[in-house]
C-alpha cells in the first residue's frame, strides 16, 4: 500500500524564512543571548561599537564616523545571522511538532472500573488519567493517552504519528499490545490500561524532542563550546593588551595613535570561532530533523550522538538483514525425473497453501513458465497444517504433496513407494546451507525437492561493506541453529553471529562489547528485547512493540523497520563530521584575517608590517571592513550545508579526519583570502573612506 507522508517543510519556505527572521530578533535579548558566550560577546561587541558611532556623529570632524558606523552594522548582521540559522532549524522542528500538537488534544475517555468489555465506564478527559487506569476504546475513538491492550484486537489507524495510511492490528499479549495516545481505532474494540503520566505521553515527548527550542544540549555540543569559550577567552586577552603596547609604542615613536577601540573590536569579532559558534546549535537541530524525515525519533540528542560513535552493531536475522520469511529458491528434482514435472507437482501441493513458504513455491513455480496454465475448479484441497505438516490438491485421481522431509517419505512409505537414493543427500546439502528441504510427491511418489532460504533484503551486504569501512563490527542475531546461522552470516557479509539466542544471551553479549570499550547499537521490539535496549549505549525500539521496549530505547522508529538503526548511525555519523568540518573551516579562516587586520591596525605604528598586506588591501579602513563583513557572510553562506550536513562517506576515522582537513582545513585558508580581496576591490570602488 502506497505511504501517506506529511508534506516536509523545506528549509527555505517563505513562511519558514519570515518567521525565522522575526526570531533572530527576538533572540538579540542579552538574556536570551549569552547562552551562547561567543556571539554574546560579538553582540557586546556590537553594542560598543554603535556607541562610538554615535560618539562620532558629534564630533565635529567625523573623520571615520562611516567607517565605525559599517564595522557596528555588520557586527549586529553577524549577530542576526548567527541568530537566524539557529531559528531556520527550530522553525523546521516546530513546524513538525505543530501537525502532532494537533493530536495531543484533550479528549474524552472511557474509564471502566474493571477489566472487561460489560463493566460500566464514566467518562472522563484523557488529562485525568493516570498510570493504571483502565479505558475502553471503541470503533472511531480516539486512544486517550499511552498505554498496552489488555483484553481484545483492534485495528488502529496511527498515521497521525507515523504518517502511515495503512492502519495496524493491536492485540493483548505478545510484542503488538502497546498503543500511542492520539491515534483512532477504526474496528474492534479493547481495554487498555494506561502507562504515561499526564503530558508525559510519548507524543509529548516526540513534540519536546522535535521542537528545537526545548532541545537539550549534547556532551559533545557542550565540550566543543568550552573549547570555543576558551579560544575567545584567549582572543579577548590577546586583544585587549593591544591597547597598552599600542598606546605605549605610538608615545615611544612620536608617530601614530592608539589602535582604535573599534579597530579592536574588529580583530576581536574577527578572530573569534564565530563561524561555529553560530552555526553550532543548527548543526544539532537540523541533525534531529533529519531523523524525523525518516519518520524516526530521538528521545534525546544524546542518542543521536552516541550513535555517531557506535563501533558494533547487534542486528536480527529475520526482518532486518533477510525479508522476514523463507522462499523457494530452487526445485531439485530426484535422479530419474524431469525437473518441469516437479515444479507442476510443487505448483499443485502448494495452491491452497497460505503460507508464506507456500505461496512462495506458486510464485517461483510461475515464474518458471511450467506450471499449469489453468486453475482447477474440481479439487480437493488440503491447506497446510501444524499436525500433517503438509499441503496438497487431490484431482482427477492424483493426489499432490509437499511437506517436511519426514512427513512425506512417511505417507510415501506407507503406501509402498521406495524413497529415492538421493533424496536423503539432496535433503542434507540444502539443511547444511542453513536452508529448508520440502519433499515433493505426486500419488505418493516422491519427485524432488524445493529449497526454501532466507532471502537478503536488497542492498544489505553492500552496506555492511560500507559499515566494516567505517570500522564498525556487524553482529546478527538470531533464534535459528548454529549451521544456519552461520550460513546466513556467511552470504550477508556481517562480522559475527549469536545463534539460538535467548534474552540474557543478548545482554551479556552487549556487556561483553561494552566491556571491551565499544559503543554498541542495536534494535528490537519486543519485552524480552527490553533488557538488552536498556543496556545497549543506542537502542531503537519499533513503534509496533511494546511499552517495555519503547520505554527502554532511546530511539523510537515510527516505520517499524529494524533496518533503520543503519540510518540512525550514517545520520549520528553525519552531524558528527559536520560538526567537525564547520570547526575546521572556522579555525582556519582566521589566517587570512591576520593578513587583513593586524597589518591595518598597525600600519601608522610600525611601517614595516605593510609587508605582511599579501593581499594588497586598499587602505587599512577597507582592509578591516572587508575582514568584517567576509566574517558576517559566511555563516548564511554556510546555513544549508548545516542543515543539510556534510556528506556522509563511509570510511575509517583516521581517512575522514585527514579528508576534513584538506577539505574544510584548506578550504578555510584559501576561501577568505578570495572573499576579503574581493570585497575589498568592491569597498574601494564603490565607497571609499
């Protein structure tokens, strides 16, 4: 069935764009703003610099009054800047949380006073629930809060959280009882009981992590802003004991004058990692969004970060890296017989088999082009069954079959048909490949064998190539036998295999990891996964489990696809190259501003620094002005590679490292060298001082 998705907000909507620029004032509030310490100070800055503007405009010479006046304006643009790539990417999350707001609205509920369908139930708002509670929830009823089925089946349409049309079936017991407040049943009825404090709902937190303005900052976000801290730290030392060697030369030569308080100001700004410290909480903002896209949802940033570091992954077999159900592969028929009569048998013993396997023998049987090219209408049906172990059709007088290798040679036995020398040898290769063997008879003689495999899902083994590239150790994990376990982990490329796996299995392999100094990753969905979510440092629970395994994970995939957690790395990995990238780019551009500033700065004082003016900047004014406005320009310029990330390449550490460097490190070095020279020419040209 076709996906139903919510129309995605694009980073640059006209609506979008309006309201993030009505927010980048707002956010000029000194109390809003020194919660990022460098552009508190650029704003600082900033306010400094337009007192002396206005300082100037009542001189009565107003010699530099224009040349202040651009360095103030373009210390606020900087500012706004900063401010409006912060707003771009809360207003794409805010956008989001807004549709799921719209499902978080108070409701009626049916309290019932015990657990059955004929208790009488008062009616209540879903705000006065609380854990324990029991609800009855009817066709066309809203499910008023979080929760697990307790009694009956109902089928519940949850597109309003996963932008899913197709509707799902929820259930007591087993792995498919929880529910999320806000979606509708459509069919059925069921008890629940409720889970979640009020406004502590799963959709509550989903809107909370979704919405940038109530994002939490991340360890690493934290550290790196220490670090950007402490660089400005060192800066505005360095800066502010200009002024005294300054004054102090220009009195000793009897030449010149102080550098200016703007001048400083100017190689302050400049100097500082303004560039990262603006884009910073973009960069993790945009990061979460990029989840959400994929209909996935981190119940903190520090998940997503985490998973940017993770080096093993713990992957199921069935549904992840194979489709989830055993296909025919192959038919192999027995010495003496023509494979064209063993897929004709195979077609008929398999026709009123409802199961996967058995309409995946029809499927491949047609594919052929030898079975039966018309549908029997006078048949005796026998669907396949736990007790027989066999399907058939019995018509015209002839019976078919096909089963388990001990069942049919048994019915074949039975009726006095020897068993074919290498059936048992066929049967044996195929179980040895970590296959399954169905034996196929026709009036109980047997013809042959159809192979039944795990089928890799499309793709999977070229990822865990990208993975192993990056350095990241693939574990599958699975209930089935050694041998087919080892087989299935030999054809999908994955590191390593845990077969016949039980719950404590899963967990003490993730303290093993962990114990060895690895992050580990893994899905899961049901109760007995919960345990091992819990443990793991990235847990992706499925929308479809239960409470326990959604409230052990810290990822929650609304699409129920175990192949997600792939995404949730590659992303994790994602923000943390960005991130780096962006602080490479913004350390390494400051060495073109030592070329600009510090030789216009003390061009009147020591002539001899002229030599460093490589670029060949007009005046010392253009030269300050350019370094100024190059270092405003570049953070809009650098908004989309923000929201959108760095490219993700899956290679080792050590290689992206050194691809940065040369990159963004180089990048860095030459872009503003190209940027402030051009700005300059323009400068000098259209406005000089």
């Amino acid at each position: 069935m076709a996906r139903k998705r919510v129309t995605p907000v694009t980073a640059f909507d006209p609506g979008l764009l309006r309201t993030a620029a009505i927010d980048s004032l707002k956010k000029l509030d000194l109390r809003r703003q020194i919660e990022n310490p460098v552009m508190f100070s650029v704003e600082i800055g900033g306010i400094l610099t337009t007192v002396a503007f206005l300082y100037e405009l009542f001189r009565p010479t107003m010699t530099s009054v224009m040349f202040v006046g651009m360095v103030s304006a373009w210390l606020w643009l900087t500012v706004l800047f900063s401010n409006f790539a912060e707003s771009l990417a809360e207003g794409r999350g805010k956008a989001r949380a807004a549709s799921l707001r719209r499902s978080r609205a108070t409701m009626a509920a049916k309290k019932l006073n015990s657990p059955q369908f004929s208790a009488l139930f008062e009616s209540v708002t879903s705000t006065d629930l609380k854990p324990g509670d029991l609800v009855l929830v009817q066709t066309g009823d809203l499910i008023p809060s979080d929760g697990e089925v307790i009694a009956g089946a109902a089928l519940i349409n949850e597109a309003a959280i996963t932008g899913e049309s197709a509707p799902v079936v929820r259930e007591s017991g087993g792995d498919r009882s929880a529910v999320t407040g806000g979606t509708t049943v459509i069919a059925n009825e069921v008890i629940v009981r409720i889970t979640a404090e009020p406004g502590k709902t799963f959709l509550d937190c989903m809107i909370q992590m979704i919405e940038g303005a109530k994002r939490r900052k991340t360890p690493n976000e934290q550290a790196l802003e220490i670090l950007l801290f402490a660089l400005t730290g060192v800066f505005f030392l360095v800066v502010a004991a200009i002024w005294p060697v300054s004054a102090y030369s220009a009195a000793t030569s009897g030449s010149g004058s102080p550098v200016p308080l703007t001048v400083l100001i100017a190689l302050f700004v400049c100097l500082a990692p303004t560039t990262i410290a603006a884009l910073l909480p973009a960069i993790g903002i945009a990061g979460m969004d990029r989840l959400f896209q994929r209909n996935i949802i981190a119940m903190s940033g520090r998940a997503i970060e985490a998973a940017g570091d993770v080096n093993v992954l713990l992957l199921d077999k069935t549904g992840t890296i194979t489709l989830g159900n055993r296909q025919a592969a192959a038919f192999i028929p027995v010495d003496g017989v023509d494979e064209a009569d063993l897929v004709n048998a195979a077609y008929c013993a398999s026709y009123a088999d409802e199961t996967p396997e058995g309409k995946s023998v029809v499927a491949l049987a047609t594919e052929s082009g030898r079975t039966l090219n018309w549908i029997p209408t006078e048949a005796t049906f026998m669907p396949f069954s736990a007790h027989t172990r066999m399907s058939g059709m019995d018509i015209g007088g002839v019976s078919y079959r096909k089963g388990a290798t001990d069942a049919v040679t048994a019915e074949s036995t039975s009726h006095g048909n020897p068993i074919p020398p290498d059936l048992i040898p066929k049967v044996t290769r195929i179980a040895q490949t970590g296959g399954t063997p169905l034996v196929v008879s026709r009036d109980w003689t047997i013809l042959g064998v159809v192979h039944l495999k795990d089928i890799l899902k499309s793709g999977v083994r070229e990822r865990f190539f990208d993975l192993r590239r990056m350095g990241i150790r693939t574990v599958m994990i699975t209930g089935d036998n050694r041998l087919t376990a080892a087989a299935i982990a030999a054809e999908a490329g994955v590191d390593d295999f845990l077969a016949e796996a039980k719950p404590d299995d899963k967990l003490r392999l993730i303290k093993t990891y962990q114990e060895e100094g690895n992050m580990v990753a893994m899905t899961g969905d049901g109760t007995n996964d919960a345990p091992a979510l819990a443990q793991a440092d990235v847990a992706v629970a499925m929308n479809n489990g239960t409470q326990p395994a959604r409230e052990a994970a810290n990822i929650i995939d609304l699409d129920s696809d175990p192949t997600k957690l792939i995404d949730v790395v590659e992303i994790g990995k994602q923000i943390l190259m960005t991130r780096g990238a962006l602080t490479t780019f913004s350390i390494a551009n400051d060495v073109a501003k030592y070329f600009a500033i510090i030789p216009a700065a003390f061009l009147v004082i020591y002539p001899q620094l002229a030599v460093l003016n490589v670029m060949g900047l007009a005046t010392p004014e253009t030269a300050i002005l350019s370094a100024v406005i190059f270092n405003a320009l570049v953070i809009p310029l650098l908004i989309p590679l923000a929201l959108r990330g760095v490219q993700f390449r899956p290679m080792p550490a050590a290689r992206l490292f050194t691809y940065n460097l040369v990159i963004f490190g180089l990048g860095g070095i030459v872009a503003p060298f190209l940027g402030i020279k051009a700005i300059d020419l323009l400068l000098s040209a259209v406005m000089p001082l």
